[in-house]
C-alpha cells in the first residue's frame, strides 16, 4: 500500500515532520518495495489559513491509504477522514523508523485531531 | 460628515469621545448616527442607552456542492484564496469558517454545482436613543458570535445601516488590522485617540502609519493628557498631525463613566469640549 510520511527532508533518513499542514515534505512510499517520492509542500507552509486542508487534499491527490505524521489538527483530519485516509501518529525520529513502526503494526491509529486549529 | 474615532491601543477612550461627541451634537439638535463598530466588544449602548427597536441576524454566504452535478475538476478548490475548500478524488469538502464568502467558487464552477446558504455570524442591534433632551441620535452596533473569526462581514453591516443623518460617528475597534479598516474605510475623517504614555505613544504610531496608507485626513485627542510624559506631543509635532483636543485626567469622567454616564451629560462644561472639538474636525 502507499503510505506518506510527513519529514522535514526528501528520503527516509529525513525526521519526521511533527506537523501535517505545514510539514516540509511528504514522503509517498510504497509499504511493499519501500520506494519513495518526495512532495514539496511549500505552498501550504506559508499559508495564511487552512494548510491543512489543502494538505489533506493533496495527500489524497497522491493516492495514499494512509498518513504518518506528529500531530493533525481538526480540518486536516476532516479533510483526510472524508478521503477515507487513516492516520498514525509517530513520535519522532526519521521516516525511516516511522515506516518499520507502521509495518510493524505498533503505531496508534488516531480517531480524532490532537492539536486544536488557528481559528479555534 | 462621517467621523471614525479609533485608536492603536484598547482602552484609551475611543467610547468616551464617540459617545460625547454624540450626544453633544445630537442635543444641539443635529442628526446623529453613532456606528459601534467593534463588534466583539461592542459597549456605547452602555452609555447610549437605546431603545432598541430591532434585531436582525447578519450572515455570511457559503458554498454548497451538489454531489449529483459536481464532477470534482477542483476548479473551486484552486480559486479559493483561503484554502477552504478541497477537492478530494471523490468529493468536495468545504470548512466554513474559512470561507470568506467571496463567491469565486459558486461563479466559477462550470458545471453550476455550487450554491450558496447563509452562515450566522452575529446580530445587527438599532435603536434610538433615550437620553434626556437627546431626540436624534440612533445607535446601531454588532454582536459577533463568540468564537467567530468573521468580524468584517458585521461591521459592514453596521457601516450599511446607518440611516440619513447630518454626522455619523463610527466607534472602531481597537488594533490596526482587517476589523479596525473596515469600520475606518470611506471615513472623511479619523480622530485617534491615545493616552501619554509609552504604550500609548507606540500604537498611535501603528495607528498613524494604518490611516495614512488609507489616505484618510487624522487628527489626535490625547486622553489623561495630565498624567505620563510629553513623548505624544514631541511625536504630533514631528508627523505635523494637530491634538485637536486634551482631555486631563479629570476624576469627575472617570466617575461619571464608572455608572454609566456621558461625561457632557453630567459636567456640562464637556459639552463646549466636544462642540469645539466637531468645529475643530469640521475646519481641518
């Protein structure tokens, strides 16, 4: 399946990203062969409002089944749940563990935002 | 004539002035319409005391998608210039409380998929006044919704209401962003007041650079103008901006103001202040 990693770099040795809207990259993996894209996401992270929902979008526009980030906030995760994309939560460290974590089935499937909006 | 009275800093005495103004005016028989533009913290009817005879809801217009016509191109999605709306591989999905209401994605959706509904953002309150001797003054203000971001949309709505009058007065927010423009914007005229004190000195100066890239004709009161320092005065005469009126730190307002009460209404020698004051607007 093809996941994506939030980083703050372009393959899996990069950090993981503790932010989904205005995270540097997204990386799009391929769970089977560990292939990986990286997606600039520089537009959002200088956005005056709504990074996250346009990242959703994005992200959903990528084909990803599934997120893995440090923190989504309730527009993000909106957006992401209405694609039927499912989010993990990492804790830090580079995408690379991030990724043996979710093969390994040890990261929590998140069922509601942990950070609250700007606006809210 | 239409006067904006506002200021950098909170608390400097923008409804103190607003409101003497008024009701001065007003009592030499003027019609008055006092616009309370800030709608978060709206508080001239306090003083004012109207009657109020309506309340209306003012809302903003948002986007809905019919499912059935959409065909999910995500045009609407790349003309929003607030990233509220998404376009997802099998839908759109639109936040709200980002939207603007600007209309882009409803007149550019090709395929007219789009409509729009009204969201409640506050209320528009009206009323006349029922000060003593005070016959012609109308107050109109706005209640935000608590935990609204959209201030603008109200305070246009308090702009539009003002009725035929000889001067509006327009009681601004504090601050010098999106809110304070709008309640400023079309003004022919904008007293700031401030207070001498180095705080007070700092957002006059944010106030002057915001008034001045509206192209807007200024002047300053200086509030407690008997206590702090002359740093207010100093600035005034460098910027070549006139202190059109001080008003001293006068125990008498601030006990009037602590129950309610228009300084002009109880110490009637603030009323020449203000009527001087109007003249002095009038002739700059």
């Amino acid at each position: 399946m093809k996941i994506v990693i939030t980083a703050d770099g372009t393959d899996l040795d990069a950090q993981v990203d503790p932010r989904f809207g205005r995270a540097r990259y997204f990386l799009l993996v391929d769970t089977e062969d560990e292939s990986v894209t990286a997606h600039d996401n520089k537009q959002n992270l200088n956005a005056a409002q709504g990074a996250g929902i346009q990242a959703g979008q994005n992200v959903a526009g990528l084909g990803a089944e599934a997120v893995v980030t440090g923190n989504v906030g309730p527009r993000a995760f909106g957006v992401l749940q209405s694609a039927g994309i499912k989010i993990y939560l990492a804790g830090g460290g580079t995408a690379r563990e991030a990724l043996e974590q979710f093969k390994a089935g040890s990261l929590q499937e998140v069922g509601a935002a942990n950070k609250p909006g700007h606006w809210m | 004539m239409i006067i904006a009275i506002a200021s950098g800093k909170g608390g400097t005495g923008k409804t103190t002035v607003a409101t003497g103004l008024a009701y001065t005016l007003a009592r030499d028989g003027r019609r008055v319409e006092l616009l309370d533009c800030d709608v978060e913290e709206p508080n001239a009817h306090l003083f004012v005391r109207p009657q109020s005879d309506c309340t209306e809801p003012v809302g903003v217009p948002v986007p809905r998608v019919d499912a059935e016509k959409c065909t999910n191109c995500g045009l609407c999605s790349e003309v929003c210039q607030f990233n509220a709306v998404a376009c997802l591989p099998d839908r759109v999905v639109i936040a709200d409380e980002l939207c603007h209401g600007c209309g882009a994605c409803v007149h550019f959706c090709p395929v007219q998929a789009m409509t729009e509904t009204d969201r409640n953002i506050g209320v528009l309150e009206s009323g006349r006044s029922t000060l003593d001797g005070v016959n012609k003054l109308h107050l109109r203000y706005g209640r935000l919704r608590i935990g609204e971001a959209m201030a603008v949309p109200l305070i246009r709505a308090v702009r539009r209401a003002a009725g035929p009058c000889d001067v509006t007065l327009i009681d601004a927010p504090p601050g010098t962003s999106c809110p304070v423009i709008a309640a400023v914007k079309g003004a022919d005229f904008v007293l700031l007041v401030t207070e001498p004190t180095p705080f007070g000195l700092n957002d006059l100066q944010l106030a002057v650079e915001m008034v001045r890239a509206l192209e807007l004709p200024l002047a300053v009161v200086v509030n407690r103008s008997t206590v702090g320092d002359r740093a207010v005065w100093d600035y005034c005469r460098n910027e070549n901006i006139d202190i059109l009126l001080e008003i001293p730190d006068d125990r008498r307002i601030a006990e009037a103001y602590s129950r309610g009460l228009i300084a002009a209404e109880v110490l009637p020698q603030y009323a020449q202040t203000f009527r001087d004051l109007y003249l002095g607007i009038r002739d700059s």
